[in-house]
C-alpha cells in the first residue's frame, strides 16, 4: 500500500505489516522507516490509506480480524480511534467522490456508512444492504457476480 501527499508530491510512503501485526511505514525515497507499531497481535482484514483531504494526509485505516477498524497517524505511530462493527467484515473501500462515505463487505450483506470522519465514531451502525448468495457460491471465491473488489466497484 503506498501513498503520494499532495503537499510533498515527492516522497512516497509504503504501509507493510507482517505476521506479527507489526506495521511499518517506510520512506521509499530514503529507504527507512518513518514509523513502526503494533496492530495488537489481530490478523489484518484489509488496509487502506484516508486521502480524502490535506487533514488525512498521514492517516491510515486498518481493518482487523474479525471487525475492528482502527484509524492510526502513521507519522507517531499513534492509534486515533477504533470502531467495531457486529459483522465480519472482510472487506472496506472509501467513496473516493464523497469523502465521508464508506463501504464495508460481510459475508451476509454491504454495510453502507454515510458519516464517515476521522476524528468521531459515526452516529449509526450504517445501513444494510442484504445479498441472496446461491449456496454453491462464497464472496471472494473468485466465483461469478461477486469477488473481493465488490465494495470497490459498488462505489465506482
């Protein structure tokens, strides 16, 4: 996962996490760390930076097993918040033209946020958008009609 800053077009930043929940945000121009932290011991479910405006440049979400989104500062390593949904999520996606809107992929349905922000928890649970599944089907299966960029492309 990498990420550009408009105020500094220059320098690229790389999110890594390996086995041991341990995020490393690295400089690729310097090729060094900016800063490290733990993730807590859960396994990640997805990761995604929050580009929406200059206020977000050095944020990034971290989805965690099974339904924990947790926002961190990635400058000081510091955990901003933590949100935990009641379904498992496997999947997050921002609506890059609407910057407080989310969507969230569980194995039952689509969870819809419409007031996202950074610095507050949303008022609801968001809406929920049920799917019929045939039985021989799984998301992210890789089978037809659903996949692991459904919440991306719902957006698009």
């Amino acid at each position: 996962l990498h990420h550009c800053t408009m105020v500094s077009p220059y320098v690229l930043r790389l999110a890594s996490v390996d086995s041991l929940s341990q995020c490393i945000i690295w400089d690729i121009g310097q090729a060094t760390p900016i800063s490290e932290f733990s993730l807590g011991g859960k396994s990640l479910v997805d990761i995604q930076w929050l580009t929406t405006n200059d206020s977000c440049q050095d944020l990034i979400a971290v989805m965690l097993a099974p339904s924990t989104m947790t926002l961190w500062n990635t400058d000081t390593g510091t955990r901003i918040s933590r949100l935990t949904f009641f379904e498992t999520i496997s999947n997050f996606t921002f609506n890059p033209f609407q910057t407080e809107q989310l969507v969230l992929l569980s194995p039952e349905c689509f969870i819809f946020v419409n007031d996202f922000n950074p610095l507050r928890n949303p008022t609801g649970g968001g809406k929920k958008l049920y799917m019929n599944i045939p039985p021989n089907q799984q998301i992210g299966g890789g089978g037809r009609g659903w996949s692991h960029e459904a919440p991306r492309r719902l957006l698009s």
